[in-house]
C-alpha cells in the first residue's frame, strides 16, 4: 500500500510515538476495506505500540485511532493517503501522548468548551485545503473529549454525498448539519463556536510604529522588514497566508523548485513567528482614519493605533456575478478545481473564464469530468500557448468564445448554464452539472471605499516607494495598481513599504 520512502519517513514518525494505540477497524469485503486492511495493518506492522482491532462503526469501510481503553473519537472513513496522509501521522502521534503543534491559549480555549460536538468532515484526497480542517478538528477531539471527529473520504461513501448534495469540500457537518463550506483553521473554529477574541481582549494595546493590515505575503514580508529595523510592529489578518492558503502547485518561486500553497503560509507565518510581532489573526479591518495617530477600527468594534499602517489586504477570486451563482455555491458552483473536482467524476461541467487559471482548471476537470465546457467573454482565450496546445489535444473539451454568461440555473443543485452570444446576441443553455469560476481577482479594499486613492477597480493607487495619497500610509501586494499579481512580486512589494514606512518615521 505504501511506496518504500512513504515508509521510511513514517517509521521515523512511529518512533515518535509516546504510548500504545489501537486502530478499531470496521471494513467490509469490497475493495476501498481490503485496502483499508492493508494499509492498517502495513502501519501496526511497523511499530510495537500499534494493535488493530476489528468493530462495528457508523460507516464502513472506516477505523477510529484510540488510546488503550478510551474511544479518542477521531475516525476516518476511507483510506487518509494523498493530501490527507499527514492528518493520519498527525493523528496517530497526538493520540499517542504527544502534544499538538499549537498555542497554549488555543489549547485552553479548546479544554473549556462544554457541549457535546460531533463534527464530519467530507473531503476529497486531491484537496490541498481540507487537511487543515481535519487536523484542527482531530485536534479539538484529541484535547476535549466532548468534541469528535469524522473524516469522509467522499470517493468512498458516494451514496452520503449524493444523498446530502455535497458538491464542494471540505464541507463540515455538526451534529448532523451542514456547519461549513470551505478552508477553517482551528482559530476560526473557535471564533465560530463563540470562543474568539473580543474587542476587550484589544483594549490594552499600545500605539504601534507600523501597523500592517493584511498576513499574506506582502503582510509577512512588511512584518519581517520592519521587525527587523527594530520599531513596534503589529498584524491584523483576517487569515494568515491569505489567498496563498487557496494556491495548489507554486513553481515560479525563485530558489524553491516547487511547493505548495499552505506549505508557503505556514513557512511564512513560522519566519515572521521568529520576530516581536504582535498578530492578531482573525481580526478585518473595518475603518482607516489619521486623526494624531492612525486608528484602525476592527469589525468587532476595536480600535488600534498607529504612527504608520501598511495596507497589505490582498485580493479574493472575482465573481461572475451572475443570478445562480451564490445562489448555488458549494451545490455546483465552485472556485477550486484541485479541490472540488473529484466530486464531479462523470458529470458535465463548465469553466467560465479563458486565461491561465481558466484553462488550467479545464486541463484538470478533462481527466476526471465526462465532458468540460470553457466560456470565454473575449474573441479569443488568453491562455498561454503551451496551455492552448494542451488544451487542444483532448477530445472531451469544448471552448466557446464571445460568451457572456447569464445565469447559472438549477434546483437543489446546479442543472444547466445560460450564455449570450455576443456577435448574435442569442441565448444558449449547457446542462452541467457543476460551475467553475476562473475570472481573476478583486482587490480587498472595499473598506477603504473614500479614504485612499484608488483605480476603476478598487486597487490602491501607490508609487514606487508604495506610498498611497496619504502620507504614511503605504500599500503592498495584490489590493495595489501593481502590474503583476505574482508571490514574488508582493513580497518585494511588502519589503519596499516596510522600508518606506521606516523612512517616513524618521524623518517625522
């Protein structure tokens, strides 16, 4: 089941493990249990603290990680390999004794929580987002045990996916309900079950030098800069690593052949974690004003202080605006073709937009969908030639240019897609059954919306020092007018206002 250097890193893992497990097994004679079997019993072989035990669980095939005599409540239902592979490592050591990788004060939040929590996690292994889901809520049942958890490999329970008209993940159930769409770290589980800060827990904070609003990479790059320069430096971030966090494969970073997304952030967040830096994660900011200091005001009602900000906001995947479309988010709409593919094996589906990401997504879905259709608005679609060749060679793919779209259509899920020609201006239908939406971005910056110089689209207007039209105040990353929307670039961008913003500070 698993190949010969999967093997050899997880044996140094299993010699990690500080107390005996028992892996409770319940499979059945199809395929997915036999490997299943397999791959439990390949795991206990390798190490003396691991027994397996045959049962009974709400689903099959899945097995449970237990300590000796305790039901630990993490399960898995299907085979953790592929991106999942590190929650089941993960699971097996902090079961075992050893302590999860997190904040003390995550950790007592966790503990204090009363109630009972039943959480299901439906993912699909190709999902680079879902294996942070399943890790803080396999942490959550591994500190409190009120709290469960559940991981359901949606390719080995297709009648519960079918049945709940699961068409994106990671999709969470609690207690038996549909609880959330979509990537959640552990902080954000907490804020959501009623456990976040609150604007009392700001109170206290003093002024800052620089105040950086945004943690992707351009918000980590600002940080390190001015931390290093030695001046008061904090973070609020609504998400630390940003849209990052959302990226796949990343090849185009310079001394780094290859890597992915969260792999990134979490990269970055450890570096900046090396510096005095305050981070408030989880936190948006609601309002910019200078009055003697700049006051920062958040969505739950704080406010900071700071002799200079960086605006570092970056910027969300751009909808296509259209009736349907949130109408029928995660029931056939979809933004993540890594991701939310998988769950569309067989189906009809279409992509709307024809640049890089539009037909990279479309090359993904061909593999895996009975028949992909490509929307493209303009006469022709953007993508880089090497993708159009590629693009051309399968036969299961269909672009159709000058297509405006109209509406996504549907009952409980999506059924069809409306489209005007635009040298016609006639209308067509395609029966899909799922949407992806690759259109480009809009910057983060609504909230802005009066105080600062912006373009037509909402980026913020900066010069080459990345100031704004208010002196000191600077802006970095995606949410500016910069030319090209790449990591690379924002971190440079984050650096050159972090040492704008020193400058400003000392000469005023």
């Amino acid at each position: 089941m698993l190949e010969n250097d999967i093997k050899a890193q997880l044996q140094q893992y299993l010699e990690l493990l500080e107390n005996d497990i028992v892996l409770k097994v319940s499979a059945g004679s199809d395929k997915v249990s036999n490997d299943l079997l397999e791959l439990v019993n390949e795991i206990s072989s390798m190490s003396s603290k691991i027994t397996i035990e045959q049962t009974e669980l709400k689903r099959t095939p899945s097995f449970s990680v237990n300590r000796i005599g305790e039901d630990t409540g993490i399960e898995f239902a299907g085979i953790p390999l592929g991106h999942e592979f590190t929650s089941l490592v993960l699971a097996l050591l902090q079961v075992s004794g050893r302590a999860p990788k997190v904040d003390q004060s995550i950790i007592d939040q966790v503990k204090n929580i009363k109630g009972e929590f039943h959480f299901e996690t439906f993912v699909s292994l190709s999902c680079h987002n879902c294996p942070d889901v399943v890790q803080a809520l396999n942490i959550m049942s591994v500190l409190n045990p009120t709290i469960t958890h559940t991981m359901i490999d949606g390719a080995a329970h297709k009648e519960e996916v079918e049945t709940r008209n699961i068409r994106a993940v990671p999709a969470v159930y609690l207690n038996g309900d549909f609880w959330n769409g979509g990537r959640i770290s552990i902080q954000e589980i907490l804020a959501k079950m009623g456990e976040g800060p609150s604007a009392e827990d700001f109170a206290d904070k003093d002024p800052y030098d620089v105040l950086i609003i945004g943690g992707g990479p351009a918000g980590a790059s600002a940080a390190i800069y001015t931390a290093r320069k030695g001046i008061r430096t904090g973070i609020v971030a609504e998400r630390f690593g940003g849209q990052v966090l959302e990226t796949l494969s990343i090849e185009n970073f310079i001394s780094v052949k290859a890597t992915e997304g969260p792999k990134l952030a979490q990269a970055l967040e450890e570096h900046v974690k090396e510096y005095n830096i305050d981070v408030m994660d989880l936190q948006r900011a609601k309002r910019l004003e200078k009055k003697e200091l700049f006051e920062i005001e958040l969505e739950n009602g704080a406010v900071l202080k700071s002799k200079s900000v960086i605006i570092s906001t970056g910027a969300r995947w751009r909808n296509v605006n259209v009736p349907g479309e949130q109408e029928f988010k995660n029931k056939g709409v979809a933004y993540c073709p890594h991701c939310d593919g998988p769950l569309y094996a067989g189906k009809d589906v279409a992509v709307i937009g024809g640049g890089n990401s539009g037909i990279e997504a479309a090359i993904d879905l061909a593999g895996i969908a009975k028949h992909v259709t490509v929307l493209e608005f303009a006469p022709e679609i953007k993508a880089d030639q090497v993708l159009q060749k590629r693009l051309e060679s399968l036969s299961n793919v269909k672009v159709i240019t000058n297509a405006a779209t109209k509406e996504i259509t549907g009952t409980d899920n999506v059924k069809g897609l409306i489209y005007t020609d635009r040298e016609t201006d006639e209308d067509h239908k395609v029966e899909i059954e799922g949407v992806f939406v690759q259109i480009g971005l809009v910057p983060n910056t609504e909230w802005l919306e009066g105080t600062l110089e912006r373009n037509r689209i909402g980026e913020i207007l900066v010069d080459k020092r990345g100031a704004t039209s208010i002196p000191g105040v600077f802006g970095a990353g995606d949410c500016t007018d910069s030319t090209y929307n790449q990591i690379i670039i924002s971190m440079g961008s984050g650096a050159t206002a972090a040492l704008s913003a020193f400058d400003y500070l000392i000469r005023n």
